[in-house]
C-alpha cells in the first residue's frame, strides 16, 4: 500500500490531481481511513499511470 504522499512522489501527480480524478469518479483509493488518509494499491498505481498518459495524449479527463 502506498500513501497519497508516495504516489505522488513516485509518480510526479500532484495531490491536487488525484483528488480531482476521484471527485470526477476515475479513481477510488484502496482504502481512506476515518480520518481521511488515503492508502493505494499497485493496481491503482496502474490505474494512475493510464490516467497520466492520457493527460500527457490531450485527452480531457472530466
């Protein structure tokens, strides 16, 4: 599992971006805590990465 820090320093995302993809429905956290935390899978790393790709093609994501 990884946290929202790790994920965004492994795969330069912003924090900011990852909540908005989950906002919109394109990304769930494995699992978020009572607190908020959010903790990643490897698959959603994956799933982050294809997001990713698609910003970088033009694609819009919302």
């Amino acid at each position: 599992m990884y946290t929202l820090n790790e994920v965004c320093r492994r795969t330069g995302i912003s924090a900011r971006s990852l909540r908005y993809w989950e906002r919109l429905g394109l990304l769930s956290p494995t699992v978020v805590t009572a607190h908020g935390h959010r903790s990643y899978s490897r698959p959603d790393l994956e799933v982050i990465v294809e997001l990713q790709m698609l910003v970088i093609l033009g694609h819009t994501l919302s």
